[in-house]
C-alpha cells in the first residue's frame, strides 16, 4: 500500500538528482520542485525569470509555493517537495554547514523538511548525515 510518506519520499528522489547534478557542476543550484498527480505521476516544475539570469532565491521559492498551492487548490497534485539550498547549524553541534533542504507535503496532511548537509570538494558532492523535522504546510492549507 501506498503512503503519503512513500509518495512524498518519490517526490524527493525525483528533485535530489537535479540539485545534485547543479552542485556538482556549478557549485549552486536555483530552488526546483516536484508534483505528484492524483494519478501518481510525477513531474517537475522550475521558475524561469526572463529578467535576469541570477534570481533570488526568495522570488523563486515565493512563485514555486503559488504555483503549487494554486495547483493543490485546483485539485491538479496530492504530494509537493521543493527543494533549495541552505546554510545550517547542524544538530547537537555549533558547526555551520550547506544543506540541500526538501520541504514535502502530502494533501493527507504528512509534512516534513529534510536537510541533507553537504560540502563540496573538487566538484564532488560530500554528504554528512541526514536529518528530518516536521515542516509547516504551505501548499495544502485549505484542507
């Protein structure tokens, strides 16, 4: 049987190879999502800005949330991640660390935000250990 964890956990696998394949290759990456259908398909969404090449990654983000909370309101997705990149502390510790940040969220109310703390050594992705915490739902907040 299907969850809402194991779909939303699709969705993270479908978004971590493009932040991976960016940082690898130009050491940063714009905020991407993913959507899942009430079919189960999976697609990814992005932000083009025809303005400029260099975006915030705020802008982006605050479009990405209204496009897929538009989406869940439509009843087009049951499952949202997007994912950025962030600057962290890291647990049980003072240390600072880059992070690749995924906040999923299922129609079915399972909300979490996982951070994957990296460095980046001679264009090779470093992974120290993973963490998750509940995320704060802004895609499905009319439910």
């Amino acid at each position: 049987m299907t969850t809402a964890k194991h779909e939303s956990e699709a969705l993270m696998n479908a978004v971590m190879p493009v932040a991976e394949k960016m940082l690898e290759q130009y050491g940063e990456f714009f905020p991407c999502g993913a959507y899942m259908t009430a079919e189960g398909a999976v697609a990814l969404i992005g932000v083009d800005d025809p303005e400029t090449d260099h975006p915030k990654s705020q802008d982006i983000l605050y479009v990405l949330r209204n496009s897929l909370r538009e989406m869940a309101d439509d009843n087009r997705c049951k499952a949202t991640a997007i994912v950025f990149d962030v600057t962290i502390v890291l647990p049980n510790s003072d240390s600072r660390s880059n992070a690749i940040q995924v906040c999923l969220e299922h129609v079915e109310g399972y909300c979490v935000d996982v951070f994957i703390p990296y460095e980046l050594v001679s264009q090779e992705l470093i992974y120290r250990e993973i963490f998750a915490q509940q995320g704060t739902q802004q895609i499905f907040t009319q439910r």
